[in-house]
C-alpha cells in the first residue's frame, strides 16, 4: 500500500471519471451525467485536496474507539468501505475515537493512493478513549500512519472543538501539526466543531484549513438553527476553508424519513458553501439512497 513519498505529492488527488463502478456481489450502478454526479470531484477550500461531493463516515455513535461501523465486524465494515469506494466514494473520515484507521486501511490496500482523500481526527479532550494519556499530535499522526498504512494524512483535525477561544488552548497542537504539513507527513489541518462560538472562532484563524460542521434544515444534532449556523458557513467559505458539512440526515433521525433527507440534501447543496457531505453509512443501500438524493438535488439545481 505504501508509495513513495514524492511520487505521492506530485501525484495530486485523482478520482472517479464520473462512471459510477459496480463491485463483487453488487449490481453496477449506471453511468450518472457530470453535472448531476453525487460522487463528482469538487475542491476542498484551498487545501489543494479534491474530495467527492459524499463522504464516508466510519463513527456513527462513535467513542472508545468502537462505532456502529466497527460493531459490523471486520469483513462486513471492509466490504461496505470497499463497495462505496467501488461506487464513486473518494473521502473517508476517521478519528482515533472510532477505532476505524485499521479496518479503512486494509480496505483500501490495494486502491491507487493518490485516488481518495483520508481524513482523521486526534482526540484533547477528557474521556472519548481508554487511555488517560494525552500524547502531543506528532506521536499520534505517526501511530495514525502505521494504522492506516500510509506515508501521508490527506487532513488531520483536532475533534469536538467547543471553546470559543479553542485556537488559543490548542496552540501547541497546532503548531505540532504545521510542522507536520510542512513535512509533507500530512497535506492539511482543521477542526471538528461542536459549537457556535467554536465555528465563529475557525473563521478568523488562518491556521484552520479546514472545518467539519453541523448542518440541516431542521437543527437537529447541530450548534444552533440552520439561520445561525448558515451564515458561519459562508463566512468560512469565503475565506478559503474547506468546508465538510456533517449530521445531514440528523445522526440517522432522518433515516426513515424521506422527505426530511430530500430536503436535508437540496438545503445542503443549495447554500453553495458545503463542498462535501459526511454521512456515516451503515449499508451500501444506505449509499446508493443517499447518492439517488443528492444527484436528483444536483439536477434540479442545475436546471434553476
């Protein structure tokens, strides 16, 4: 799995064509029009990362390195990873309180490096995972690598950003981390965030390249009403952050709800701020439905 360092970074981030691939087992998916591909390549902010327009993620009630994905078991986690990689998926997010890094790894040993973005996240905060220990975020992205198998983290994020002076209290961390971008040993760095104050407070900091927030149309699992939050998002985009849109279908509270998700998918995408939508898939239907939503909302979009 592992390519040389250099080869990598010149290599850029390439991904799906636009045809949608079937995998072992699987029905193909057919051939979806550019402009409507939910898997389409678009730019993350201006991290120089290419992302598809939907992500994987692994936590979905994450903690204690455990999560809803990990609980699948080893060859059912692995093979849904490598079906939505077969379909068009080139984002995968992770953090060390998923205890997901090993299981994403081995299901794409034997994909192209240079052809999907991974994405973890290093846990400060107290509690989340066994150890009490809190090592410095050096230590950590090399324990990530040799989980993953790989040279390079395409973006590392500090997780669960609450404080509104959070840039302040985690100015050790950052620091450690921009070495480590400056090294090559990761392409980008951000934040996850769990509070308004926290996301007002990403805006103004030029080292945050990227930002994972909460967002829908409804509040549900956010930091506050879809009319607060929104206008932060565009303020982020604005500056040139990457912006990766998470809790689109409410922490699952919308999976049974049609109309809730169409609506969660065509409030996301018609911000024009979100570049990328994680949702912590569980089954590969689950894709597929997601996918169906989002190049349905692309196509009205398009058509407006």
């Amino acid at each position: 799995m592992r390519m040389d360092r250099r080869k990598f970074l010149t290599s850029g981030v390439v991904g799906a064509s636009g045809v949608l691939l079937g995998c072992t087992g699987l029905a193909a998916r057919p051939a979806v029009a550019a402009p409507a591909n939910p898997y389409g390549l678009v730019p993350l902010g201006r991290t120089g990362l290419k992302v598809s327009r939907i992500g994987f993620g692994t936590g979905m009630r994450g903690g204690n390195r455990e999560s809803n994905q990990t609980r699948l078991g080893k060859d059912a986690f692995e093979g849904l990873l490598r079906a939505a990689y077969d379909r068009g998926v080139r984002l995968f997010d992770m953090a060390d309180m998923y205890g997901t890094h090993a299981y994403v790894g081995r299901a794409l040993q034997d994909k192209p490096r240079g052809d999907y973005v991974l994405v973890t996240k290093m846990w400060v905060r107290r509690g989340g995972i066994p150890e009490p220990e809190r090592p410095d975020a050096n230590v950590l992205v090399d324990r990530f690598r040799k989980e993953l198998g790989t040279d390079v983290i395409d973006l590392v994020l500090l997780h669960c950003m609450t404080a509104p002076t959070w840039t302040d209290e985690q100015k050790r961390q950052m620091d450690i981390l921009e070495n480590l971008k400056a090294k090559r040993i990761i392409r980008a760095h951000g934040a996850s965030i769990h509070s308004l104050a926290a996301l007002q407070a990403c805006a103004a900091s030029p080292w945050v390249d990227s930002v994972h927030a909460r967002i829908n149309p409804f509040g549900v699992a956010m930091d506050g009403s879809a009319d607060q939050v929104a206008p932060l998002l565009k303020a982020l985009h604005d500056a040139g952050k990457g912006v990766v849109g998470m809790k689109l279908v409410g922490e699952g509270k919308f999976r049974d709800d049609d109309q809730k998700k169409s609506e969660s998918v065509r409030y996301v995408l018609g911000l024009g701020t979100v570049d990328t939508m994680v949702v912590g898939f569980e089954k590969i239907e689950e894709v597929d439905d997601f996918a169906t939503r989002v190049a349905a909302a692309l196509a009205q979009k398009a058509k407006a």
